[in-house]
C-alpha cells in the first residue's frame, strides 16, 4: 500500500517539474519532500524520479505511478465530499467562540484541519472571555465556545442544555523576571514564600479568578500592582518589567514573548481548566466534528480530561 501524501507529493513534483517548487506548494522544506520521494521510491522498488541542476523529471516508473496517483486522489476526493453530504457538511455554517490564549495557540490548527476535511461549511470566529463563551452557546449566539474555569474556586453550574467538556488540565505556575530570588530555586516553591513578596494581581474581579486570588491572599501574597486586564500579556509584560511576579497558567508562561523564568507551586492544586461548552445531542454534525478534532488536538498539547457536566 502506497501512502496518499507521498502519492499527492509525487504528482506535485510531476506538475512543479522541481522539488523545491512542489515542497513551497506543499508547505514542505526541500528536505523533508527529498525524504518523503525516497520512501516512495522504496515503496514502489523503483527510481522514481530523476534529479539535476535544472530540476527533477519523473522516469518512465514515475509517470506510470503519477497517473496512477492522480486517479487514486482523485477518487479520495470524490469520497470525501460524498461522506461529507452523508453528515450534512457540505455546507452551511459553524460559529465558534474562543477565549485569547487558546485561540491564538491551539484553534488555529484545529480550525485548519476543520477547513480541509469540510471547506464548504463556513467558519465564523468570536471572541468571549470566559465564562461569556458558555453564555452565547446557551443563548445560539455560537454552536461551540472554548472557555476555562481556575482552581480552587466554586464551580459554577452551567446554563440548561449546555455542556461543558474539559479538553485540558494546566497548572497554574509562577513567573518571575530572570534572575528574581525565587526563581532561583529547586523543585516547587510553597505558596506561603510568596508572601510579602510584590504580587502583580490579574484581574482580581474577574469571575474566573477570584478563587485563586483569594487563595493566595490567604497564603499572604497580597497585590502590588493590580492589573485589570483579563488578558495575560500585560501581566508578563509587567513581571519580565521587574515589577513584581504573577500566577499564570503554564500555557501563557511557555508562550510569553517576554523573558521570563517559571517555578512550580505547591500545592499543585492551583490549575486552570480549558473546555468546550456545546449544546449535547442537539449539536450539529460540523460542531461534533470539531469537538473530535479539539480532542485529538489538545491531548496532543498534554491534556488531563476531567468529566463533562451539564
């Protein structure tokens, strides 16, 4: 069995006349496209392909397989838009609601492989800061919604008929500006060394976070600099600044552009809680769809699913 990539990657070499012109098509470098040719090659147990300064030309072996190729793609595309009508998804339209950090480091992908498997369903995209993403999928604003919810903190029942499906468990860790005191540290660092210590605080009238404001209050860590913005990026911006340091999720910390330095906290019960609220069973097929993709895709990104409520 011949793999369709290296299939597809054959005929665009064919119709490039060049690797390096069919990897820039493909999204490929020069390569890794060279790596997946010589798989094929192996493959099929024949020279496929013949390389020189002018480019590279398919052998007689190429070409039989090339066109081959093309009908076998050709027939795969076929099924996919047919199995996509057998679901409904050929066409209409999916709403999608996002919070700021996973929507710029983990929808994208999934919004991508969305988009290739069902191009003719259209995606709109909506910013709501938790918990308003749950809200508009209560309301039909949006058929899906990330949201997040923070530890320790009281859950919150969510709207009849809406569920809510974690996706993923990160900690929440402390960042400091490089060569602070306490990042100097091993292992984790207990909550109550935060005390006395300049706390930027964020967003303490935030729903979300008033549990683990409250907590680190309670440990003694009272605010500094209080930072009203939801958002993360001023927070980091503020800590890598020197002007105090933070509790953030370890997705933000990891993904600052600021330079910054992370500990661990104990206990290890200060985390946040990424997911999905959908309408159950009354969600459309597009919607079911992306809800496996975020999936697969956040468990890649280290997910640790908890149950779904209602």
């Amino acid at each position: 069995m011949y793999d369709p990539t290296r299939l597809a990657a054959l005929v665009a070499v064919a119709e490039a006349g060049s690797i390096t012109r069919a990897a820039a098509r493909l999204g490929y470098t020069a390569p890794a496209l060279s790596q997946q040719m010589a798989k094929l090659e192996r493959e099929a147990g024949a020279v496929l392909l013949v390389r020189s300064h002018r480019g590279a030309r398919l052998t007689a072996a190429g070409e039989l397989l090339a066109a081959r190729a093309r009908r076998v793609l050709d027939e795969m595309e076929r099924a996919r838009h047919e199995l996509a009508g057998l679901s409904g998804l050929t066409g209409g339209r999916l709403r999608v609601g996002t919070f700021t950090t996973v929507g710029i480091h983990l929808l994208p992908p999934v919004l991508s492989a969305f988009r290739r498997t069902y191009p003719d369903v259209e995606l709109t995209v909506a910013e709501y800061e938790p918990p308003g993403g749950v809200t508009a999928v209560a309301t039909g604003e949006v058929d899906v919604a990330l949201t997040h919810a923070y530890e320790p903190a009281e859950a919150a029942a969510s709207p009849p008929g809406v569920v809510v499906e974690p996706l993923l468990v990160e900690e929440l860790v402390l960042v400091t500006a490089p060569g602070h005191v306490l990042a100097g540290g091993s292992g984790r660092l207990p909550v109550g060394d935060l005390a006395g210590q300049p706390l930027i605080s964020s967003a303490p009238s935030h729903p979300p976070r008033k549990g683990v404001e409250g907590a680190l209050a309670r440990a003694g860590a009272t605010p500094a600099v209080v930072c009203e913005s939801p958002g993360y990026a001023l927070v980091c911006a503020l800590v890598s600044a020197g002007l105090g340091v933070a509790v953030v999720p370890e997705m933000v910390a990891a993904m600052a552009p600021t330079p910054l330095q992370i500990r661990q906290l104990e206990p290890a019960s200060f985390r946040r809680t990424i997911s999905v609220a959908h309408r159950g069973d009354e969600s459309g097929p597009a919607a079911r769809s992306l809800r496996a993709l975020m999936r697969g895709a956040f468990g890649r990104a280290g997910a640790r699913p908890g149950p779904a409520r209602q």
